[in-house]
C-alpha cells in the first residue's frame, strides 16, 4: 500500500469548475472565468476546442506566461479566430491574427502560447485541435480538465504548487516540462524525468494524474489513471 502524500477527495471537492452545455456544446470555465473552453466535435482527433481568453480578466492579466513544453505524441493546431495570440516556438515568438490560418505545432518542438491583444472586445478566441494517437499517454479533455482544476485548488486554498502532481499529470498527457537550455539532452532529460518523478515515484506516493471529481468522460481514461478516492 503506497504512502499517499497526493491531495485527498477533501481538497478536491473543494474545487469544481463550471460546466454548462451551450446549444449541445459543452463549454468549461476557467481561472474564475477568464477563460473559457467549447469542448466542439472532435471530426476525428483526440480534441478539438474552441478557447477563449478574456485579456481584461485579473486573473489573466496579472498571470505569467504558461511554462514551456513540448508533446511527445501529438501534434497541435493552432488557428486565431478571434485578436492577436502569441505562439513561442523553439524560443521565436509567432504573431498570430484572424486570416493568418492554422499553426502547426510538432512533435517534440519546445512552445508555448498566450493571448497578446484581445482589441476592443477584451479577448482572444482560438481553435486549438489535437492530433490522435494510440498511445495511453496523450493530450485529451480529461487532461485539461484536470490541469485547470488543480490550478484553481492551488488558487482558492492558498498552497504552494506540487512539482510531483504536475510531472504526473503532465506525463499522463505525453507532455513534458522544459529544461534550461543549457541541459545537454535536454528533451530526454525532461521526459526522464516525468516518467520516474511523475510517474513511477508519483504511483508509489498515491498520486494520480486524474481524479474523478474534476473528470467528465470517464470512459476515455484508462481506469489505473483515474483517483476516485
């Protein structure tokens, strides 16, 4: 029996994020309403969402940037529908508006995005669709959900983030943190380190990646992945 050193089902519940179903489409709100996710039919890949970014909302513009990454798995698409996003790849920054079409972000490739400039609307609508894949360790709702819910946990409580939780739920996604660049081997080391820290020392401690009260389909993650307790 693991040492469970992981947040229990009493912290959890704590933190629900709004779901509501918008003519059939089911949307999810995030950061206290500072944005918010359309969960749009997938056609075919592991996601396909529609983002929103409301650039005047406190919590997103006092916010710093989201961390870099890369997926292992996955590519991603990116389209602007809606203001100015900047998409960091391999450390270049990609301006993106309405009209500019789909950015395709690759396997492997170190990035990051954020809203830039929501106009006089004050926000940023994208297109964010992810590649399918057969792999167990892939980006899907459940993921996002997660991520976003464990965020507004470390928010509402006041508590420091858990560099052991996030190597686990990120490596669940096929996703890994980037190292200085500097680290030789630096994308090995990173996925090195998400699959011991995050995941093998992670199960031994009673972490898991997802957990029930923040997951809508449950039928899309593996049930050894998945904390109802």
């Amino acid at each position: 029996m693991p040492i469970n050193l992981a947040m229990n089902a009493s912290d959890r519940k704590q933190v629900a994020l709004p779901h509501e179903y918008e003519d059939g489409i089911l949307a999810i709100t995030a950061m206290g309403g500072a944005i918010t996710t359309r969960v749009l039919p997938d056609n075919g890949r592991a996601f396909r969402f529609e983002v929103i970014f409301r650039t005047d909302h406190v919590r997103l513009r006092d916010a710093p940037k989201p961390p870099l990454h890369f997926h292992v798995y996955q590519k991603e698409y990116v389209e602007v529908l809606e203001g100015v996003l900047v998409v960091e790849l391999d450390g270049k920054e990609h301006v993106l508006r309405p009209g500019d079409g789909v950015l395709t972000l690759p396997r492997g490739v170190h990035h990051r995005t954020y809203p830039l400039d929501g106009g006089e609307e004050k926000r940023v609508r994208m297109l964010l669709v992810g590649e399918q894949s057969s792999s167990p360790y892939k980006l899907e709702l459940a993921f996002f959900e997660n991520w976003y819910a464990y965020q507004e946990l470390l928010f509402m409580s006041g508590k420091w983030l858990d560099p052991i939780q996030v190597l686990c739920m990120f490596d669940a996604g096929g996703t890994y943190l980037t190292l200085p660049w500097w680290l030789p081997f630096r994308s090995w080391a990173s996925r090195l380190l998400g699959i011991v820290v995050g995941r093998w020392i992670g199960q031994l401690l009673g972490y898991k990646p997802f957990y029930n009260e923040w997951t809508t389909s449950k039928t899309e993650v593996k049930e050894r992945r998945l904390a109802d307790m």
